[in-house]
C-alpha cells in the first residue's frame, strides 16, 4: 500500500533538495529534516503500550511506548542521509544496515554487507533509501530481512516511481506499506528517476 505524505514543509525542502546548484550541506540537512518530518507522520497510526513511570512530584503515571521495537534499516549508502533525522525523532531506534549498490549496466543490486541487531522477528523494520528507481534494490532488501525471518518489514523512501512500487508490489503484495514524499513522473534510459534529484548518494557525501 502506497502512501505519499504530503505536507507542505515536505515539499518546499524536497524542491531545495531538487535544485541542481544545492550542494551536499543543503541537501543533507533537507533530506534529515524530511525524513523526520515522515517518521513523525508514519507512527500516527502505530500501536503504543502503557508505560508506567514515577513523575518528579512522586506521583504514579501511566504513560506510553510504542509496542515493539523499531529497526531502521539503510540501505547504503544513501539510506545513511534519512538516518539521523529518523533517530532525532525515534532515539530508542536500533538500527540495521544493508550494504548494496546498482550496477551500472545491469542495474541488479549487488550485497556487500548484512548486520541487523538482536531483536524479535516482528519487531517493527524500516527499509530505508532515498531513491525508489527499479525497485530492484529494495526488493533485493526486503526479501535479505524476510528470508532472515522479519515479518513486519516496511519501505521509507524519498522519491519513488510507478516502476518501482509496481515491483515491491509485485514481490510482497499490495499491503506491503511504502512510503514516499513524492512519486516522479518517470524512470530515464539509464534508469534514473526524472525530474528526480541526481545521484543520491553523491549528493548526500560530495562524491561524484
Ligand atoms: C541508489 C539508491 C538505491 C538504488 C535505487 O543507490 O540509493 O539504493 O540506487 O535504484 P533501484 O531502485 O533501481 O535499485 P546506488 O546503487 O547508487 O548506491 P549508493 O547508495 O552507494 O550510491
Ligand atoms: N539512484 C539514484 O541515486 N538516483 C536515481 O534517480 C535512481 C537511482
């Protein structure tokens, strides 16, 4: 199921991250601002328990958690951008990383790295990655936590398009949650997504 969160705060710092003269500083800070701004709009509507604590006034109070752990998962490089917004808001977080990248002529992702953290297997888990182009990489992701036994894996990208949520789709169904703060028009000949914003990774980390 697909979910783009529209806000307007969204908008104006994804529009700063698009513009080709924002150096990596500018595009660093808007992608952490907005990927907090979408955790704080994604766990609207997550469970929380009763957490029962002692205010300084010594009085009994029965407060709230969230029900199970929560994993943000990166997919690196790029997930790496989202992750300190992500913690600034979720700080008792863990997190996973997923080490992959696309090769340039087949386009297939390729792993290089696993290491997710000890908890249960219906923990909440969030894939992360700014870019949703084929799909190819999160699909590649997903399946890595599902075969390790997740069973409550979720996807946060950036940008996505049609391409690429049709192949999650495709892979875990139409109830599989994806969530973007824009669906682009379109994927290029080189499989970039237009109008898109570049290279994430490069533009997160300076590198070209
Ligand atoms: C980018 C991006 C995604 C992937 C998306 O990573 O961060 O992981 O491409 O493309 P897909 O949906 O077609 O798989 P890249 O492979 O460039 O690696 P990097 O993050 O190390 O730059
Ligand atoms: N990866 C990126 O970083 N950007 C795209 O547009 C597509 C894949």
């Amino acid at each position: 199921m697909l979910k783009v969160l529209n806000h307007p705060l969204i908008s104006i710092k994804l529009t700063n991250m698009r513009d080709k003269n924002a150096d990596h500083s500018v595009f660093r800070r808007n992608l952490n601002e907005i990927a907090s701004l979408m955790v704080y709009e994604i766990l609207r509507n997550y469970q929380t328990k009763p957490k029962n604590i002692v205010t300084p006034l010594d009085k009994k109070y029965e407060g709230t958690t969230i029900d199970k752990s929560i994993v943000f998962v990166p997919i690196l490089r790029a997930g790496l951008g989202m992750l300190d917004g992500l913690l600034e808001l979720v700080p008792e977080a863990r997190v996973g990383h997923i080490g992959m990248y696309r090769d340039e002529q087949s386009f297939k992702a390729k792993e290089y790295y696993y290491k997710m953290p000890d908890v249960k297997k219906d923990s909440y888990v969030f894939v992360v990655d700014p870019m949703l182009a084929t799909g190819g990489s999160a699909v590649d992701a997903i399946t890595r936590l599902k075969n390790n036994g997740f069973n409550n894996v979720h996807l946060i990208c950036l940008v996505g398009v049609k391409e690429g949520v049709e192949n999650i789709e495709k892979h875990f169904g139409k109830d599989f949650e994806i969530y973007l703060a824009a669906l682009d028009s379109k994927l290029n000949e080189n499989k970039y997504i237009e109008p898109g914003l570049g290279d994430a990774g490069d533009r997160i980390f300076g590198t070209k």
